[in-house]
C-alpha cells in the first residue's frame, strides 16, 4: 500500500509544490485533482484543476510523471466528481464531455484510474436514475477501456445539502446499487470511502468481503455523527444536520477493522486521505495540519 493524499484542497497550489509537501511529510502518492482549467463546477472542495488535460500532448504526461517520480511520488488516479446524470441536459454534456477528457489524458500519462460519480438528479428515483445511467455511462465505459484506464465510482451518496435533497446526487451508495453497476459494466470499479457507510448505517466488514475485489481505489475519511443533530432531526433528513466529515481518526470509523478486511480481501492499492473536515481549514497551515494528523492514525497500518 502506498498512503498519499488528494490534492484538491490546495486550490492555490502549484502540483509540484504539493508533491514536494507531501514526500517531505511521508507520503508518496497523489490523486490529482483534474477539474477543467476554464473553470467549471465550484462547490467546497471541488473545482480544483492540477492538470490541465485540455489537449494533453503524451510528452506534457511523461513530463509530470517523471517530475513527480523524482520526488519520490506517483499518481494513485486523476479525480473528478461531477454529476453526469444532472437533471439539465446541456450540464451533463459539459461535464462527461471534460470527463472524457480526463480519462483520455489519464490514458496519455499511463495512470491506470480516474475517479469520478455515476451521479443523479435528486428528484427521480434511483430506478429512474439508473435508466438514465444504462443510456449514458456505456460509451464513457469503452472510452475509457480503449484508452487502458480503470473508471472508478466513489460510492458516496452526495447529499449534504437542500440542494441535493431528496435524493441526493449520487446513487451509486448502496449495495443493491453497486450490484448493478458491476454486474452491468466490466471493466469498471469502485473508489471506495468508508465515511459513506457510517452515515448510511452499512455494516463496513460485510460491504469490503462483498465488493473489495472491485476496489481499484481507496480513499481515507472519517464521519461522525452529530448524536444531538441526529435527534432533533431525524435520520429521514438523510444526514443533514447530523453527519460531520472528520478526518482519519476524528470520528466513527473503525480503521483497525477497515485495514483488517482490506488485507483480508488482499487489497494493497493506494490508500488517499481525502480531507473535508472544516475543524481544518480556512489556511494551508490547518489543512496541512489536518492531513498530518490523518497520516499518523494511518500509517502503522500500511505496510
């Protein structure tokens, strides 16, 4: 296993810069933040652009791999979480058009991964979702098959706000769901993220047995419960109010037994420390902080 970090959060940050603070900080690897340079979708910890893939030439690639190589660092995967099932067509174009992009530009450097959302508009169901998702994610699929990458959903619900009630926007969550999605699509898998099964209430050992073999990639956040939000709200309001992203060690994951069922399943990827927990932010100083914290809950584990 290799232990690294996604570089979203360093908006403002030169890629260089980020990999030179993360191997002087003990971890060697990155999942690149590929948001389109222009600009785009802009919501916390999102639209972050460390590769511009417009266009990325095969000897622009092989520049940023062997940069990062010489730093002791490699690329777990290109990241980029839009909604391609967005309830507006002309957004759906825009964002599986860039995604597109990032898998060919992801084939181009040789990284084997990209992680991004099925996605969903909140106000269908997730069977009607799922139609929607059968007509457009198979030609993305071969993309990114022809182009030798491993398209990887994080299984994440997305919905942390009324703008993603009721629904949420993202259902690739649950089992029944992942079910589907592997069964459907073969040369697909998960970005898995344990915080997700905390909120839901997923017995975490039993979902890693199931659908670890399809883990091509791993991300590290934490999730507390907010007991007192809980009560007052209800777990009908789907975790508005109550669930609290921590970092590694900062909430209610079991990281013994999640390392645990990992060797079990002999997963041994890339485990990356996604950080969205606001106790560290607001400076790079906090958020560096945040990430060294995480690290040291991690690291015995990682062999």
């Amino acid at each position: 296993m290799k232990l690294g970090l996604l570089t979203a959060p360093f908006e403002d940050t030169d890629l260089m810069d980020v990999a030179d603070w993360t191997a002087a900080n003990g971890m060697s690897a990155l999942e690149v933040a590929c948001w389109p340079a222009s600009g785009g979708e802009k919501r916390r910890y999102a639209g972050t652009s460390h590769i511009n893939v417009e266009g990325l030439t095969r000897t622009q690639g092989s520049e940023i791999i062997g940069a990062l190589a010489d730093k002791g660092i490699s690329i777990s995967a290109l990241g980029y979480y839009p909604n391609p099932l967005h309830a507006e067509a002309d957004h759906r174009d825009a964002v599986i058009a860039h995604l597109k992009k990032v898998i060919t530009a992801a084939g181009v450097m040789g990284v084997k991964v990209v992680n991004t959302f099925v996605g969903g508009d909140r106000a269908l169901t997730v069977d009607d979702n799922w139609t929607r998702a059968t007509a457009i994610f198979p030609d993305i699929v071969k993309h990114a098959a022809d182009s030798g990458v491993t398209l990887a959903f994080e299984n994440c619900p997305m919905i942390f706000s009324n703008d993603e009630w009721p629904g949420g926007h993202n259902i690739a969550y649950s089992p029944l769901i992942w079910r589907r999605i592997l069964e459907t699509w073969d040369g697909v898998g998960m970005n898995f993220d344990p915080s997700h099964l905390v909120l839901q209430m997923i017995d975490q050992g039993r979902f890693i047995r199931e659908f670890g073999a399809r883990f091509a990639h791993v991300h590290a956040k934490d999730l507390m419960i907010d007991r007192d939000g809980l009560y007052e709200r209800g777990i009908l309001s789907a975790g508005m109010g109550w669930q609290v992203p921590r970092l590694c060690g900062l909430g209610d994951v079991d990281w013994s037994d999640f390392f645990g069922q990992l060797y079990r399943v002999g997963y041994d990827g890339p485990i990356i420390i996604e950080h969205e927990d606001r106790d560290f932010e607001g400076t790079d100083k906090k958020i560096k902080r945040g990430f060294c914290l995480a690290r040291d809950i991690l690291s015995p584990y990682i062999k």
